[in-house]
C-alpha cells in the first residue's frame, strides 16, 4: 500500500512537472489515435517531449536534461550530435534534395557491408527493419514459391511482425508458424512438419524484444542445417544484432544465413536505412 | 653494482623483499599487487603457505637429497601416485625434474626412446606450432615456434616441422564456426604428417591453451584437440601436451585437456606444480610408453642430477595437497568466470583492446590499434614493455609481451593470478590495469 501511494505522488510529481510534455500530448490527440505515432515510445500518463539532444544528453520541452541510456531503443550508436555525421549530412542537404537517380554514396555504401558481411553477396536498401524483413520475406516466398514462415516465440521483426503473446492483430496476414527460441529438438520437429511448405525461417541471433537472450550456437547451426536441407532461406533478423561485432553475430557464430536484414545501426537512427541481402543463387 | 648479468643489462630490478598471498614487497618497502602467480603462472597458491613450509622443513630435517640412482624417496613416490591418482587413466608413471624446459627435454627423449623400443628407429620428427613456446633449452626451443627466441640460437637447434596454432581471434574466418575453424587448423597435422612421412614423425607437441608468453593464451576451440588426437592416433604419432602453464589446476581442469576430452601419450607439467616454493617438473607418460620401455630395454635412458629431489617433491606433494583440500581447481573455475566478468566489463569495449581470451584464470588481452581491422601497434613502439613499465608503477605485477601475431608485431598482456584470489583483489586488479593500460597508451600519444 505504501508503494502505491508513493507511486501516485511521483505521478502527479511529474504531471506537475511536466506541463509542457502534458500540453503537447493533448494536442497530439487530436490528430493521432493515441497521441502517438511509435507506440514504444508511449507511457502513461504521457510520455516526455524531447526538445533536443545533444552526445548523450537529451532536453525536453520543459527544460530537464537527462542522460541517454535508451540509445534510440539499440540504434543511437553516435549519440545525438556526432560531428563526422552531422557534416555528412549537411553536405548532402546542401547538394540539393529528391534527385530522382542513384546517389554517388550508395554504391560505396554497399561495398562496404558487403565486404563486411559474410552473407552479403549483394544488397538493396530501404527504409527501416520493418520493410526489409517484409522484402526479405516476399523474395523468399517468390523465389522458393512456397508459402510458409517460420518464426520463434516472442520474436520481434517490426511493427507487423510481432510474435510475443501469440501474435498480434497488426501483423501482416502471411502464413506463419511458429516454433520456441533456442529449442533445437521442437524447432527442428516444426521445420520436418511444414518443410514442403516451408519459404523462409527468419530469427533473430539473440532474442531482442524478448530481452536480448542470445541463440545457442547449435541452435543457429541446425536452423541453417535444416533450411539447407528442405530448400528454405534462411534470413537473419540482425537489424538490432548488427552492432554486436564486426560481422554482426553471423561473424560472431559463424553460421551463414542466406538472407540478411539490417535497419538501425547501420544508419545509427541519422536517417532512415535499411536493407535486406542475399547471397547468390 | 650488481654481480648478476641482468636480463637488461643497464638495469638492475627492484630486488623482491617478503611476500604474502597475492602481495609482494620490495627492499623499498614498494608493495605489488601479484596478477600473473610471482610474474609466469608459477606461484599457484599465493606467496606463503604454514602447509608447504611445515612439509619443506619436515623434509628437511629428515634428507633433502639423495641421488636417483641408489634411491627414491617416501615424498617423490607419494608425489608421483597423487599426480597419477588425479590424471585421467592411462597416464600412469611420472619422470621428475626440476622445471618446465626440462620437462619438454624429458618427454621429446621419451618419445624418441619409445619409437626405439617399438622397433622403428625411423620415427624422430617432432612437429610444434608455431608461436609455440615449450622452453629455453635447445631441444625445448627447437620445438618452439617463436621466432625471436630462437633465432639467435638458430645454428644449435634441431629442426621440427611447424604447423599453424588454433588462435580463433585472427585466423577463425567470419563464416566458419569455431568447430569448423579447429577442424581446419587442425587438418594442418595431418599435412604435415604425410609431408614428412608418417614413418618418420615421432610425435607432435602442443599446448591445449598456448603459453602467455608468446600467443597470449589462444585457447585451443571446441573439437580442435580431439581432431588432433584422432589424427595422431590414424597415424601412430605420440601426442605431447605441454601443460606447464596452463595445468595444475589454472584453467579450472587438474589437466587442461581434460575440458577437451582427450588424453596425451605425454603432458609435461610444470609451474604451479611446486607453486614457487621449489623448482620443480614432472612428466606424466602413457602406460603404452611405460610398458614400451620395460618390454624392451627395461632401461629410461635419460636422467638429471636433481630428479625426484626429495625436499622439491615434499613441497609439490603439501602444494597439490593445499590446493584440494581449499578447492583450488574449482575456485580457478569461478574466479575465472569472475575475472573474466570484470575485463569484459572494464575493457571489452575498450578502443585498444581486440581479445579478451582464455580459460579458467589464464587470460590473454590482445591490444590492437583498430579493432575493426585487428591492425597491430607499431612493433618499434614496443607497447607491450611500456604498459608493464606503467603497470609497476602502478604497483601491479602482469606479464605483457609482443610479438603476439608471428614473432614480430601484436602486444598482448597475459593474467594468470594465485588460484585462490579473492574477489575484491580480482575487482583491484582489474581497476590498475585499467590504468595501467591508459597510462601506457597516453605515453604513445
């Protein structure tokens, strides 16, 4: 009972002190369900409206400062003012904007994942982790003209491809199964089950969302085992995992999936950038 | 002035005074904190122990030496059976000496004499590794893959073939497990087996994790050795572990092979055996080359003044006794967990540090300039002799060397701390090194 009392003081505490943040949710309201548009970064009764940041400080529209230890949720490598980045991009704001061509960076860009990722044999970028788990998913169904997808309990690829708690209504309406994270003998049984169906595996080498539990090397090591046997891509998810080495884990474990995403860091969040990779046929 | 040609010879060092648990005093009063076992993975129990003193002047007052020739003695039998008693079956009988270096020299002129005894006198090639190190003597440094510790010596050695060493860090590729790597190093064996010929080769010498000295303590990875076993086994080559270093307990194992499941024909233990109190060695032999030997010459052809030293081996018996009866070889397990808790913690994200590696509480750090492209510091910049220089200033004793990558560039600085450390002297450690480190690096500037 006490700690629910307090609990209620430090609410009202930060209502109180937080009228600007509390002014600009109702306002949000209006025109967003919610008052959001990235519900991760919702809490009640509303969350803080940041101003400005500043290496790894941030300042909300009421004034506090505080220090960053979310990091734009894995993908703030830099911080909030790296002065190698901010230069690039006002070098590029200053060559003029929408030109309708390839870009002189892009090419680079890839050669230099490329060189660094074992899987990477070629790649197409686009706007965030979301989009290039979709992308990566539609190739592998188009390519193997099979329907299915395996993923793992409590996974998270994206906004519609949310699998803790059984899924979720959002999700994109594609023929999932799914199967429990780092448990070799139930997850092998589920490839067997469906392998005739079977386009894709996508998982994530170390367990994000459901609170960054790493994959057992032999786990990986069957999962690539078995989608080479039936015929699967084996895509993944390394869209947060990228920043853990060099090679991303994939470099780490040595275990190569067919099909790579990557989103947040690569871009360290200064713009959108992600991209799904394949190796060759 | 001093009468000793010094390593350096327009140095003198500090001269050591007293020591205590994982402290060591100088004549000027100057107290170290002990990270590395009396500065090589030596003194295994921390300085000072009432158990090993009582059994050394006990000894002492009854024979200290008697040559082995006319006699053995009640603590070099003892000894030998407890060291057998904790080795895997098989390995059965023990040669004493008085060192590491020695111990190598003992288990090359072993296997040579089994292959004499077998009746196939063609049998006398060794092949090692590269960035190996089994001693300073000339047979121990023929076998040593350390380019700058042999090369003035180069005329006097024998020649041994030398194949790649399992060293995950710079030559595991990005799309290879750590399986697949051991199995493609070890392949190397068998290339070099049929290259020379499998008539001739006697034996191959290894260490299951590689001395401090020269590779920083590259552990060998998961199948690596038991590959290696089953190719010394396909073509009868005697298979030498060299535990000097890495055994007695340090990486958590009696043995450090026994984590890799395979069992030598020889193991040459050494260091932490006597725990510092003693010099002291041994070699542990399979029962196949103890029976060799009694079925045919019945005679061991090799011999040194002080094997089987009585008051050594009284001292190594009341170290290995200690070190059970505290629980030393599981607490090296969980304080190496520890330590390696703590380096990740302090240095894992360290600009300069490319590998914290290692078993149990023998641990290698790997310096580089880039981590990205595992580029080493300038060897001219000899970063290795500054950050032990900053490190004794700072009051703390580690063994960093260079030369890590092939002789020449890489710096490493090896841990290798008492097996009974205690917490807070890790967590102190680590915290000078941290230092340490930092100083070394800002004097590069």
């Amino acid at each position: 009972m006490k700690a629910a009392g307090r609990l209620d003081d430090l609410r009202e505490a930060y209502v109180r002190n937080h009228p600007e943040s509390c002014a600009r949710h109702e306002r949000a309201q209006a025109w967003m369900p919610g008052g959001n548009t990235r519900s991760v970064l919702h809490f009640d009764p509303f969350p803080l409206v940041i101003a400005s940041g500043r290496a790894d400080m941030l300042t909300d529209v009421d004034g506090y400062e505080y220090i960053d230890c979310a990091g734009e949720f894995s993908a703030g490598l830099y911080g909030h003012s790296d002065p190698v980045i901010v230069a690039a991009l006002h070098e590029v704001l200053d060559n003029g904007l929408v030109l309708s061509g390839p870009n002189t960076a892009e090419s680079e860009l890839a050669e230099l994942l490329c060189r660094r990722f074992p899987s990477l044999e070629r790649l197409r970028f686009c706007n965030s982790g979301t989009e290039a788990n979709l992308f990566a998913l539609l190739t592998a169904i188009d390519a193997t003209g099979r329907k299915r997808v395996l993923v793992f309990e409590d996974a998270y690829h994206g906004g519609v491809l949310t699998f803790a708690g059984g899924g979720s209504p959002m999700n994109v309406p594609f023929d999932f199964v799914t199967a429990s994270f780092n448990d070799i003998e139930s997850a092998r049984a589920s490839v067997k089950r469906h392998e005739d169906d079977l386009a894709a595996i996508l998982v994530e080498p170390l367990l994000g969302a459901a609170g960054n539990i790493p994959a057992e090397a032999a786990f990986l090591a069957m999962l690539r085992e078995e989608a080479t046997r039936c015929g699967a891509v084996l895509i993944f998810d390394e869209v947060k995992t990228s920043r853990l080495g060099r090679a991303g884990l994939q470099g780490h474990y040595g275990i190569v999936p067919d099909m790579t995403t990557l989103g947040k860091n690569i871009s360290a969040r200064a713009c959108p950038l992600a991209h799904s990779a394949a190796r060759g046929p | 002035m001093s009468a000793i040609l010094h390593r350096k010879t327009d140095t003198v060092p500090p001269a050591v005074a007293q020591a205590d648990g994982l402290w060591v005093t100088d004549s000027d009063g100057r107290r170290y904190l002990d990270a590395v076992s009396g500065g090589a993975a030596v003194s295994a129990i921390g300085h000072r122990d009432e158990r090993v003193r009582d059994a050394i002047l006990r000894q002492f007052d009854a024979v200290s030496y008697a040559h082995g020739s006319f006699f053995t003695s009640e603590p070099a039998e003892e000894l030998a059976a407890y060291l057998v008693g904790k080795a895997p079956a098989g390995l059965s009988k023990v040669v004493f000496c008085s060192g590491g270096s020695e111990a190598v020299e003992t288990a090359l002129k072993l296997a040579r004499q089994y292959w004499v005894e077998r009746g196939e006198p063609g049998r006398g090639k060794i092949i090692a590794r590269r960035q190996s190190y089994h001693g300073a003597t000339l047979g121990a440094l023929s076998v040593g893959g350390n380019l700058p510790r042999r090369a003035l010596y180069e005329p006097l050695l024998f020649e041994a073939e030398l194949i790649a060493p399992c060293y995950a860090y710079r030559e595991r590729r990005e799309d290879e497990t750590e399986r697949d790597y051991g199995l493609r190093a070890a392949a190397e064996l068998e290339d070099a087996i049929l290259r020379l010929g499998p008539e001739t080769v006697a034996a191959f010498i290894a260490e299951p994790v590689v001395v401090g000295a020269t590779l920083g303590c590259a552990p060998a990875v998961d199948g690596y050795l038991s590959e290696v076993r089953a190719i010394c086994d396909r073509y009868g080559v005697l298979l030498i572990l060299d535990e000097i270093m890495c055994g007695s307990g340090r990486t958590g194992y009696r043995f450090a092979f026994e984590e890799d499941g395979v069992v030598p024909d020889i193991v040459t233990v050494a260091k932490g055996l006597g725990g510092g109190f003693v010099p002291m060695g041994a070699t542990l032999v399979h029962d196949r080359i103890a029976d060799a030997i009694a079925a045919g010459s019945g005679a061991l052809a090799h011999g040194f003044t002080y094997m089987g030293h009585a008051l050594a081996c009284a001292a190594a018996l009341a170290v290995q006794r200690a070190v059970d009866e505290d629980g030393l070889v599981a607490a090296a397990a969980a304080s190496g967990t520890a330590l390696r808790r703590m380096l990740e913690a302090s240095l894992g994200q360290h600009r300069h540090v490319g590998d914290i590696r290692g078993r149990g509480l023998f641990i290698g750090i790997e310096l580089v300039a880039d981590r990205e492209t595992k580029a080493p510091f300038d060897p001219a910049a000899k970063l290795h002799a500054v950050v032990k220089a900053s490190a004794m200033e700072n009051g703390l004793m580690i063994y960093p060397s260079g030369g890590t990558i092939d002789g020449r560039a890489g710096d490493h600085i090896l841990l290798a701390p008492a097996l009974n450390a205690r917490e807070d002297e890790l967590a102190e450690i680590v915290a000078r090194l941290g230092r340490s480190l930092d100083a070394a690096l800002e004097t590069l500037k």
